[in-house]
C-alpha cells in the first residue's frame, strides 16, 4: 500500500526547460539491478553505457566537465530514456526527487524540494496538506499509530492560519519542553557557512544576510506566512518519520523548524535588497537551501545535533 500527498500527482519533470538539472553536479549511484541490466545490454550503446561506469566499489557514472552524467545530452534529455525507455533507469534516477518513507506494511512518497518543479508545486499547491491512499487506510503498529499523532499533531500546528511561523515556534517549544536555540543572523550565517559546501552559487544567500544583517528586524515576512507553513508541513512529513528508526522524534520536528527558520532569515535578506524579489525567487531560494542543506546527510546532521 502506498500514500502520497495530494500534489504528488502534478509532478512532471520540465527536462530541458530546467535551469538546475538533477543530472548535473551529483555523484549517480547505480543499484545492482540496473548495473547487471547495463551489463547486459548489446551493441554500441551497451559499450557506451560500460565505458561510462566505475564498476568498483559502488558503482556510479564517470561524470564529465562541469561534473554532467554522461547520459545527458545537449537537448537536455537522457540518452538512456531515448535509446532504451524509462523502465532501463537506475533506481535514483527512477526515483528522483521523489523520496519514500517506509512502514512496516506500507509505504509513503513525497517530493523532493531540491527540484525546481518539486518546490514550485510543493510551495504552490493551495490545499491543506492531506495524504491520499488508493487502497484504504493502512495497518499500522502501536508505534507507527502513535508516530502518525505526533506528526498530525505536528503538522496541524504548521497549518494552524491564526499563528505566525514565531508563534507556532513559540507552542512548539512549550509543548514538547524543546529550547529552540536563538543565535543573532551573523551567528547562523557563521553556522551555515562551516557546513559542507555542495555549490559555490549558495555563497551569494549567505553573504547578503550577512552584508544586510542589521536590516533583517524590520521586515514584514507577513506575506510570505503560508509559504513558510508549506514548507514547515514539507519538512516534518519528510523528517520526521525516520524517527521511527532513531528515536529523535522531537529532534527532528525542530529540525523542520530550525529550516523553516532559517530559510525565513534569508528570505528577511533578500527581502532588504530586492526590489523584485517574487516568488519565483523565494522558490529558488528554497530549492537551493535544500540542495545545499537537507541533501547533505552530513548537514542535515549538524542541524539535527544543534
Ligand atoms: S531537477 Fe526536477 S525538473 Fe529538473 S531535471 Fe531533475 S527532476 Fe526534472
């Protein structure tokens, strides 16, 4: 049995049309699976696809210049889709950006919000969050049943209209006895700027917080209050349920928060300099953060220890 949240559906890739291909500037790991299929496959297209892998170790494509898999041609497609189908992709790439939560008799799926359309519907979609099941509600353990009203509960506060996002932080906080550590901008931005580095196009985010941090106080985020709850209800569903694995329930519900939050800091920045800061901007500005912090296991740690 699987579920998803209600715009899962509406994710199409938009292929060349996206100005940050996931084929680009990613180590692409190749299940066994596929590898055995890869090796299987005849004529000239099969020795390119051999003559394209590292087979030691875990086995992954030899990425060209400006680290491109080496599948991807200029059109922006994939020659392996175009040569042998969909169905002939590793799982990762099968996969991507969908991320997948599992149950002990069933699965969930959700969207990456380190794609560009991924963020756009996840930050788009106007509906409150709800998960969508084909086949009836699933059977759960004590313990997933007792995870599912932690998170309900937890999401529910995200949506709750009536608050802002300091004031869901503030109940958050007071019912589950979290301290929620408080640094001034320049104190995250030295934090944010001694984590693992994945793409030099982040430094710019961190610089103008920096560069505009005495500013940040007095900007009205008020309108950017429902992005900040979809964002807030995208990480605890992605999460949250690996609590479920290491016991780090209220940990990982503040790490939903300590992204929200800081997310919301830079969005305060780019607010005191931009003029034209749309939409389209703060999207890009969360798929970014993603890319940079939540695909990082290493990151995602640090801010999970903080
Ligand atoms: S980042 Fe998303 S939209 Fe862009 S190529 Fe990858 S899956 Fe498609």
């Amino acid at each position: 049995m699987v579920l998803y949240p209600e715009y899962y559906k509406k994710f199409n890739c938009i292929a060349h049309r996206c100005k940050h291909n996931c084929c680009i500037g990613w180590e692409i790991d190749i299940d066994d699976r596929t590898l055995d299929f890869y090796n299987s496959v005849d004529g000239d297209f099969g020795e390119r696809l051999r003559q394209s892998i590292y087979q030691e170790g875990a086995p992954h494509f030899k990425l060209k210049s400006n680290d491109r898999c080496p599948f991807l041609n200029d059109n922006g497609l994939c020659d392996i889709i175009t040569t042998l189908g969909e169905d002939a992709l590793c799982q990762i790439c099968n996969d991507h950006p969908r991320f997948r939560n599992d149950y002990s008799t069933f699965f969930e799926f959700g969207l990456g919000l380190c794609c560009e359309e991924a963020a756009r519907i996840i930050l788009t979609f106007e509906k409150p969050f709800s998960l969508i099941s084909k086949e009836g509600e699933p059977l759960v353990t004590k313990e997933e049943a007792a995870f599912f009203s932690f998170r309900q509960s937890l999401i529910d506060l995200a949506q709750e209209e009536t608050l802002s996002f300091e004031e869901k932080l503030k109940k958050f906080e007071d019912t589950y006895d979290y301290k929620f550590l408080r640094r001034d901008i320049l104190g995250w931005v030295d934090f944010l700027s001694q984590l693992e580095r994945l793409d030099p196009a982040w430094e710019k985010y961190l610089t103008l917080a920096q560069v505009q941090s005495e500013k940040l106080n007095a900007v009205d985020l008020s309108s950017y209050e429902k992005y900040f709850s979809r964002l807030l209800v995208y990480f605890i569903y992605r999460h949250t349920a690996d609590g479920l694995y290491d016991g780090k329930f209220t940990q990982r519900a503040a790490l939903s928060f300590y992204c929200t939050y800081l997310i919301r800091l830079l969005t305060a920045a780019q607010l005191t300099y931009n003029d034209n800061f749309a939409i389209k901007n703060f999207i890009e500005l969360c798929r970014s953060f993603s890319a940079e912090i939540e695909y990082s296991e290493e990151n995602t740690e640090s801010i999970l220890s903080l």
